[in-house]
C-alpha cells in the first residue's frame, strides 16, 4: 500500500519516537508528506485555578510543545525528511482523530506503550481510542 500524506503524533516518549521513526520511513519510501503533531492539554480548571492569564496559557502550551516535538523534529532532521509540524490544544485522541480528518491523512502512525497508566485501564490508552475512532489505517509501533 501506498501513502500520500502520513500524520505521526508523539507525546514526546521513546514509544512515540519510534512510531515517528516508522512514519518518516513510509514517507520517504512512498514520497508522502509528513505530518508531525502532538496536542496539548490544557483543562480550563488548571487554568483557572492557576490563574494564569492568556499569554500564560500560551507559555505553557507552547513550553509543553516545545518539550514533545523536539525529539521527534531532531530525528527527522537527522534522517533527512522534512514534516508540516503542528501542534493542537485539546485531548490527544480526540486532536487525533480530528486532525486526521481534517488534514486528508491517510495513515496515522503512533509508538504504543505497552505500559499502562491506572486511568488507562478506564479511559483507554491514546493509542487505542485513536484505532477505534479513525476512518483510515493506523500503524502502531510498539
């Protein structure tokens, strides 16, 4: 199968790097353009309860960001192979699955932990609730 346009999205781990690695393979194999994301969670009751204003939301996003992509970006680097980056604030498997859609993506790829967090076991991991709600394949990398 051939890809057109593949979206990595990396929380910044080692699980995720992986899943970025894979993705810019595909990409320079199938020449597909790369996008590399990650989303950021801001609940509005930290916010608020921080009270930070705008431009503190702001730094925080943007710091929270910075500390995902950068790994990732720097692989990329080294490898060679260029990607759109974008970063989204809201749930990460819900900006997933959203941006897929919208950006015409047609492979989502992610690393996947295969260790799980108390609130997993409940809510799903990101991985997982990406797979069951995407409309196009999804590759993950353990």
């Amino acid at each position: 199968m051939i890809f057109s346009r593949i979206l990595a999205a990396t929380d910044g781990t080692e699980a995720a790097l992986r899943g970025v690695e894979a993705a810019a393979q595909l990409a320079a194999r199938d020449n597909a353009e790369l996008l590399l994301m990650t989303a950021v969670s801001m609940p509005q009751y930290v916010a608020t309860a921080a009270k930070m204003d705008r431009k503190g939301v702001e730094a925080y996003v943007e710091r929270m960001a910075q500390e995902c992509l950068r790994p990732a970006v720097d692989l990329l680097r080294r490898m060679g192979v260029g990607a759109e980056v974008k970063v989204v604030v809201g749930p990460a498997a819900e900006s997933i699955v959203a941006e897929a859609e919208s950006s015409g993506a047609d492979l989502i790829v992610m690393g996947h932990r295969s260790r799980y967090e108390p609130k997993d076991l409940i809510l799903g991991s990101v991985s997982s609730r990406v797979a069951h709600n995407v409309k196009v394949p999804i590759l993950l990398v353990p």
